[in-house]
C-alpha cells in the first residue's frame, strides 16, 4: 500500500435528469489515468482507495456514484430519483466523467458492487479501458441476488429467518422486492425500520471470517443505513439491470483488455464460483483466492501489487 495522498482536484458534474455526481482526483496529473468505483450500491468514496495506486504514476480518479456519498439528490431523500438510477445510467454518468476530465482510455479498480459496475461499463466501452482490477467480485445479476438474500440463509438460519419475517411479504413476493417496496414507502419510519432490518441482515452475511460480529453495517450512522439499504435494494430487486448469461456469453469480447481478479475464499456474501465463472469466461484474465471474506487487509495489498503490474504492462 502506498502513503496517503488527497485529492487535487474535485466538484460536482451535472448530468441527467438534474442530478450531480461529486467526483475527485489525486495523485499525478500527468500520471495514466485510473477510475475506483465503489461498493454498494449505495456507497461512497473514502479515502483508502489511494493508497492502492503509485501517486506519482497515476491518474487517480473517484466518485460517489449517482445518488449517493456527496452526489446529489439522494436517493434516500428523492424516492423519484430512483426511476433513473440504473447500471445504464451509471455508465452513461462514467462516460460524462470520462469526457470532462478529458481521458481517453482509463484502467478500472471496481470493489463488491462496483466490480459489477465496472464489468458492465467495460462490455459498454471496451476501447475506454486499459485494464481492469476487481477486488470482492459481485456482478449482482439474478443468480448472486438470489444467493445473497435467501440460499445463504442456509448458513445463518436463525438471522435468515427473523430477516425474512421482518420483511411483511406479500404472497409470492421475494424478500428483496419486499424490502425494496417498504424502503420506498411514504410513511418514513417504514422505511427507517426497514433499514435497520436489512442493515443487520448484511451485517451477518457479510463474512464467515474471522472478527466479523454481526454488528449492523452502519450502524453508528442511520442516514447512511436508509441511503445504503435503498439503493441496494433498488438495485438487487432488478437483478442489478443486468442479464447473467447475455453477460457471460459477451465476456470473451472482452479478451485483450488485461484483467485481475481478487476473492475471497470465505466471502459467503459472494461465493468463490462466482469469481471463477467470471474468470472463465474471461481470455487471459487471472483470479488470485485469499483466506479472507469480503475484503480484507490482504486482498487490499494484493489488489494494489494487481494495479502496479497492469501498470507496468502496457
């Protein structure tokens, strides 16, 4: 891991339908340009993701993704928002970017959500992508949605179920719809309650490694909770607007574009196969295991070691 840097340069850039994406560069302004696109979704940027990149050879680029972090609105604060906030829009918001800072072609570092993200903008605009480095893979298609909010209920039986139950199901209706439906209702502690709820669930799911507590994610921060469990939710009942086998069948375009991979072999939200399918499909690429869950200090070192060697390679 390199020093801590910050950032040089940052604002807000209009996009579509009114909104704003905050957005941030670091690092060297001469340097190849890079993109981090975060997790969630709902999400937002920290300041870590520097220290994956040499300052002095990168271009370091982030953003709060549409509706989250420091963009604006909301999504948790204008529901309406939510009927454009989809992974075609979010690449269509990544190309605005692309234009205004003026790059050309930009190497992606895309962590849970946001390897999903930077997958579907890489199939979009492969000529805009010198290389690509997923870390905690979660393409949040309909398989991996599926997984994540009920098959493994089967390793946290006693939380699935009191997950489930808070839920309030309609007939035939999947727990994920269900809280997407309660997390858009117009009375406001509906929704607060449901984000607590689906805040614990992912608290207990998110690892089966060691120092995981079950604490609820964001749990010291409630607005965080509402925003982060409103896009998720918005996001996974579509199945992340993305097909899995027109996905996979289109991967191998991708040969030729270097891409690394790092997993974890005790991340239950994001079973290893997922990884490996993808790193199937995928001509040339390459799939590093780590003994970590979703994130971890090795898989970050390792992620950082995967960004120098792509940047020394071409």
């Amino acid at each position: 891991m390199e020093p801590p840097v910050e950032p040089y340069a940052s604002g807000l850039l209009d996009v579509a339908d009114g909104s704003q994406l905050w957005w941030e560069t670091s690092g060297n302004p001469a340097g190849r340009p890079a993109l981090f696109l975060h997790g969630g979704p709902g999400g937002r940027l920290g300041g870590g993701y520097r220290r994956r990149f040499d300052a002095a050879r990168w271009r370091i680029v982030g953003l709060d993704q549409r509706g989250s972090g420091r963009s604006r609105p909301l999504a948790s604060e204008d529901l309406d928002s939510l009927g454009t906030n989809t992974t075609e829009q979010l690449i269509a918001d990544l190309e605005e970017l692309r234009l205004h800072l003026g790059i050309e072609r930009w190497l992606l570092h895309g962590v849970s959500w946001g390897t999903g993200l930077a997958v579907a903008y890489a199939l979009a605009h492969p000529d805009r992508v010198s290389g690509v480095v997923l870390t905690a893979v979660a393409l949040t298609t309909r398989p991996y949605v599926e997984w994540i909010t009920e098959t493994v209920g089967m390793l946290f039986p006693v939380e699935w179920a009191a997950f489930a139950r808070a839920a309030d199901r309609r007939p035939r209706e999947r727990v994920v719809d269900a809280y997407a439906r309660r997390l858009t209702d117009p009375d406001p502690e509906v929704r607060r309650r449901a984000a607590t709820d689906w805040c614990r669930w992912e608290g207990v799911h998110i690892s089966l490694g060691p120092g995981i507590d079950g604490t609820p994610m964001y749990h010291d921060d409630p607005d965080q909770q509402l925003l982060t469990s409103t896009l998720v939710t918005h996001y996974w009942s579509h199945d992340g607007f993305l097909d899995h086998d027109h996905v996979l069948a289109r991967i191998p375009t991708l040969a030729g574009i270097p891409c690394v991979m790092v997993h974890g072999r005790y991340d239950v939200s994001g079973p290893a196969g997922f990884a490996y399918e993808l790193q199937q499909a995928w001509p040339g690429s390459e799939l590093i295991m780590v003994d970590e869950g979703h994130g971890g200090a090795t898989m970050m070192d390792l992620t950082a070691q995967a960004i120098t060697r792509l940047g020394e390679s071409r």
